[in-house]
C-alpha cells in the first residue's frame, strides 16, 4: 500500500502542530522526493550514514528529529551538505524533520517515550515553551537513578550534584541538549535533571543547590520519539515502518 505524499505530511503535521512552536529550523518536509510513499525509515539524524541505509532499505520516507537546515548555518550546498542532499534527491527520497514538535509530543515525543521506558509520568511542565517534563519519582539516591539509566541507555552517564546522597521524589527530564533548562527544572521543584548535555555551569549549580544533574548522552536520550512517531502513522496508514539507529556516544 502507498500513499501521497502530501497525506502523509499532513497525518505527520496534525500529530505535532509544528505550527504551536518557535523553533531553530523548518519542521515538516525539507526535502521532496516521490509522489507517493509505501516504505519508511526512521532515524534520529539526516546524517549520511542514515541516508544511506535508507536507500539500502529502499526508503520512500526518510522521518528523523534532526534535519539538515537549521537557523543561521551556511547556505551554501557544499561538502558534506552537498553529499547528503546528492543522496536524497539521486534516490527520490522524501525527508521529514520534526525537532521541538517531536520532543514535546505528550505520547510519542521524545520526553515521552524515554519516561514511559523509565517508568515516569508527567503531571507538569517547565522551560521554554513547556518542553521539560516534572513527575514524581522514587529513588533511594543519584546511583539508583543513574544505575537504571545506564541499563535502558547501555551507555556511560554523567553524574553532579549527587555528593550528599539523599532520596529522590521529583523528577525533571528533557531529551537532548537541554541543559539551559536546569534553573527552570531546580524551580520547578526537581531533586533530579535527566538530559543528554551538560555545559561548564550546570556542574556549579548542582553543587550549590543539591539538585542533581545527569548527562545521558543526547543521541541516546532521543533514540525513541522518531520510531514511536513514525512507527505509529505507519501503522495506521499501512506503511512499512524501519527505525535504522546509527550509534553516536554525544
């Protein structure tokens, strides 16, 4: 079974109402490809690898968090721009890019789909347009969270804060680089932050404040909102759906 094109985007645009967020570049289609879709592959990053696997894949639909235009880059179709875009259009690949939309979906978002894996559930918002997520939690300690993190994420995390151990009842996320985000979680009422970055002034606050803040890697905190999304829209239009990871330790 195939679809158009433009049916796909518009059952994609009505799940994530790009239009409600201000953003750091185009959500939707960047890229058109064929008139008609019957196979998708989805992925974190438009990186070259992942183009390529989803020509091997024999990929209508590329559906990924991270495009390749963003606010304030170069314009130039050069270099490794120039490749993935040569990629795209050699195969008549269409790709579909969704960033905040996609982190804040309240069910198949990113911040969502790494707190149902974690067993956490949302009763607030905090940040810049409400993309973090506060819920209860219950953790004897920093370790206990982290040691549950690095088994889901099978990677390392970073851990600050955490030099007085206590209990933990509240906890904040947001998937990716979302470490501008931590007063507002501190605010919010968090005795813990989970996001994929850390900067040189988060270890501080931490310290200061006695709200821990991990650092779980920002691929691995968004491996879960493209397949979950995508995953779904497949299922109900009777698409082929692939998620294709390509391993990155940021």
């Amino acid at each position: 079974m195939s679809i158009p094109r433009e049916d796909l985007l518009a059952r994609f645009d009505a799940l994530l109402t790009p239009e409600r967020f201000k953003d750091y570049g185009p959500n939707g289609l960047q890229v058109q490809g064929k008139a008609s879709i019957a196979r998708i592959v989805s992925g974190v990053t438009a990186s070259r690898a992942l183009v390529d696997a989803a020509i091997a894949a024999g990929a209508d639909a590329l559906f990924v968090h991270h495009g390749l235009f963003w606010r304030g880059q170069d314009g130039r179709v050069v270099g490794w721009m120039k490749e993935r875009l040569q990629r795209l259009l050699a195969h008549d690949i269409n790709l579909f890019a969704y960033h905040l939309p996609l982190d804040a979906h309240p069910e198949l978002g990113n911040n969502a789909q790494l707190g149902q894996r974690l067993g956490w559930v949302a009763d607030g918002h905090f940040g810049e347009q409400d993309l973090g997520f506060v819920g209860s939690a219950d953790y004897a300690d920093a370790g206990a969270l982290a040691a549950q993190l690095r088994a889901l994420l099978q990677r390392p995390v970073l851990v600050t804060g955490a030099e007085q151990p206590r209990p933990i009842r509240r906890i904040a996320w947001c998937t990716g680089g979302a470490q501008g985000y931590f007063e507002a979680a501190i605010a919010a009422g968090a005795d813990a932050f989970v996001t994929g970055e850390i900067s040189e002034p988060q270890t501080h606050l931490a310290r200061e404040t006695g709200v821990v803040f991990i650092a779980a890697g920002h691929h691995a905190t968004e491996r879960y909102g493209a397949p979950a999304l995508a995953g779904h829209v497949a299922a109900q239009l009777g698409l082929e759906h692939r998620f294709i990871d390509i391993d990155n330790p940021a």
